[in-house]
C-alpha cells in the first residue's frame, strides 16, 4: 500500500477516533459545591493564633468561620490546632482581602493539625515552611464550585521540612497540587483521598520519602514523583506502595507556564528525573494517555514554547514553577531517572483507545497500534550513554501481562519497542 495511503487512512481513523471520544466521554469539568453557614468568629479565632503560646492547644469550635485574612504562627514550639472534625470545623477563606495563604506557619517544630477543613484561600490553603516534626491529620483542603485555573494553588503544602507526616487528609480543586511536598526529608503520607486536583499527590525534591495507602481519582494526574532544576535540594529514596490511583483524565486546568500544567490528563504516575524510586504492589488504572510514564526532565524542557515567557513569568508570580530550559546549567541536577524499580503493581485499563487530546496520545495511536500503555519510559539519557546503564537501569517486574512502551524519544521514536525484555531486571 502507498505510504500516501496509508497516511489518509490513519488520518481518517484518528478523525473517527476522536469523534468516539466526544460522544462517548463527557469533558465537563468537575465541581465540589458545598452549602455553608457562616458564623461571625473571625477576631475571636485570629487572637488565639496570635497570642498562641508553646506547649498550648488552640482548640476551634464546630462551625463554618469566614476569614478575610490568614491565619498565621511563627516560631513555636508543641503547639496543636485543632477542630471539632474536618465535617464540623470549617475554615473559609472566600473573599479573602489579606494574604495569600489560609493558614501560613512558619519555623516550628512539634506542631500537630488535625481535625478541620480550609477552604477557598486566595493562594494555598495550608503552607507549612521551615519547619521540624509536624503532623497533618484529618484536614479538608478545598476550593469549593467548578475548579479553575484561579484556583489556588496548593492544598496542603509543606515545603522545606523534616520528619513530616500527612494522613487521613483530603484534598480537593488545586490548580496545582491537592497534596504537595516540596524540598522536604523523612515524610510519610498515606491513607489520603485526593481529587478535582491538577495533581493529586505530589512529591517534589524530596528525601526519604514513603507514600502508601492513597487514593487519588479524578486528577489531571493522580500521583507525581518530581526532582526539578535550579533548587537547593535534591531528592531521591521514594517508596510509593500500597496507593490506589485511577481514572485521572480531568483536562488540565493549571497555570498556564506552570511545570504540571505541562502534564498532559489522563496520566496516572508520572517519575520524572528522581532516582531510587521503589514503586510496588498499587492498583494504577483507567488512563486515557498512560497508566505511568518513567520520563526525564529533557522531555518536559522539550515541550518549552520558546513564546512562552510571559506565562512563565506569570506562573513563577504564583509561587509556581515553570518549565526550565536552562536546565543543563545546573550542573547538580540530574535530568534522567535512575534505578526506579516498578514491581508487583496491578495495571488495568478499561478504555480502549489513548486520547486524542495531547501529543503523546497521538503517538500511541500510531506508534502503539492504537492502545493505551500501563508503562511507558521515554529513554532520553545523556550523550553516549546505552540504554540500560548501570548509571541508569529502570526495571519493571513482575507486574502481570501490560501494555510496555519505549518511546527512545532522544531519536525521534526510530527504535519505538514494545519489548520489555531488557528492562525485565533486578536494581544493581
């Protein structure tokens, strides 16, 4: 058959396919609508934060509270903020006038927050920063109607912090992050729901961290392993088991020049750049692009609009990072995964066909023989480096039968392969 043919027949079928996905798979997008009550305590509830002493509790009463400035603590020390439950206790922060964040907490240690809900902050919901042993516990983050781009950006976000643990929290309509850990070491989160987010769970140049027992749906994307360039900490050592992560198709509604609004839906994993990543025993199912994608930075850096700075511009003013196509001058940033392990998972898929929506469901339309892949790995590395280095081994294992991709996207996909054989290996 004529090449020329052949083109016309898979732009025919591309057209069908699409118009399928229109029909049968609804686009709209989701919303968290709630009904509230408010009660006029907010001066009562600002004193006690701001006369909050060490080794106290503030204790919030049940009721729906709205805030038009955050709620702040510095410095202190065996402190507990707590709720009468995350169903009693409702922090909003709808229309808020002063601040960015809901609740902000800054250099403490020994803090434990548990047992309310924060809703509709101006920025993120709960920003923890600088900060030693802290707990997170039955918490709400949410933005409540039809998520948005102006939505806030992080739920729950604790960025530079040790020995950190989050559970039993939920989190709801982030345009970034529902669940966010950024720069941090020694961090357990498990036993979360995350939903409605551009990213459900997210760890990000993080060490030692150990993340089970989660359920994230209904996310641009349900979980992201991250180490991005141009940060002073880099991550590595995460143990991702024991998660149920599924039909995460939710059109990306980030900011645009953000890195995750650069994450296209339907992706349920995505590891990228991070090394000694232990990814075992979860259920991953129901992707319209890819059930999990083991990719490099140079992946995302190639996707940079060169147009885009102002974007950029914008989404760094959020607090937010962009695409960095000056990574390379990093010369402490490893751009390429290394030694993840992907073991003992349990992949399914009940949609038949990849999305039309972005690039890389089209490349499995014509790449893949038109089916959506549990695992794809991009294979970028670094010059003159063979697949399968020692420097460089990802290995998958004993996960039943799957769709396996390698793109080998470093040649323009010349030597596409579905064989998982060489990858079928123990970490060195």
């Amino acid at each position: 058959m004529p090449k020329s043919m052949k083109k016309f027949l898979y732009l025919i079928g591309g057209i069908l396919l699409l118009l399928c996905v229109l029909i049968f798979y609804p686009t709209s997008m989701p919303e968290y609508n709630v009904t509230r009550d408010y009660i006029d305590m907010e001066a009562e509830i600002l004193e006690s934060f701001i006369l909050a002493k060490d080794s106290s509790v503030i204790q919030l009463p049940e009721g729906h509270f709205l805030f038009s400035q955050a709620l702040s603590l510095d410095a202190k020390k065996h402190l507990t903020i707590r709720g009468m439950g995350m169903d009693k206790t409702i922090l909003s922060f709808k229309g808020q006038t002063k601040g960015a964040e809901g609740i902000k907490i800054t250099q403490c240690s020994n803090l434990i927050i548990e047992d309310l809900s924060i809703e509709d902050a101006v920025g993120d919901n709960l920003k923890i920063s600088d900060s030693d042993s802290i707990i997170l516990r039955k918490i709400r983050s949410a933005w409540t109607g039809k998520v948005s781009s102006k939505n806030g950006a992080y739920g729950l976000y604790p960025v530079l912090c040790t020995n950190l643990l989050i559970e039993n929290c939920e989190a709801i309509g982030a345009s970034d992050a529902g669940i966010y850990v950024g720069q941090s070491q020694n961090v357990v989160i498990r036993n979360n729901k995350a939903f409605f987010n551009v990213a459900g769970i997210e760890s990000e140049n993080s060490t030692q961290v150990e993340i089970y027992g989660n359920e994230a749906y209904e996310n641009t994307s349900g979980l992201l392993i991250f180490n991005l360039p141009q940060l002073t900490v880099y991550g590595a050592h995460v143990n991702a088991h024991h998660n149920t992560i599924y039909n995460n198709n939710v059109r990306n509604f980030g900011v645009k020049g953000s890195i995750v609004s650069a994450v296209p839906k339907g992706t349920g994993v995505v590891i990228m750049a991070t090394e000694d990543v232990d990814f075992h025993d979860n259920t991953v199912r129901d992707h319209k692009t890819a059930n999990l994608s083991v990719v490099s930075y140079a992946l995302f850096a190639a996707d940079e609009d060169p147009e885009s700075s102002t974007q950029n511009q914008a989404a760094e003013a959020r607090g937010l990072r962009s695409i960095q196509g000056d990574y390379e001058k990093d010369i402490a940033y490893n751009a390429y995964p290394k030694a993840v392990a992907i073991r003992s998972n349990t992949f399914e898929n009940k949609f038949r066909f990849p999305t039309l929506s972005n690039d890389y469901g089209k490349l499995m339309l014509f790449k893949n023989n038109t089916r959506i892949p549990d695992v794809v790995y991009d294979g970028i590395l670094p010059d003159n480096t063979p697949v399968q280095s020692p420097d460089f081994q990802i290995c998958v294992t004993d996960n039943g039968t799957i769709n396996f991709a390698f793109l080998d996207a470093d040649n323009d996909f010349e030597k596409f392969s579905n064989d998982l054989s060489p990858f079928d290996c123990q970490l060195n």
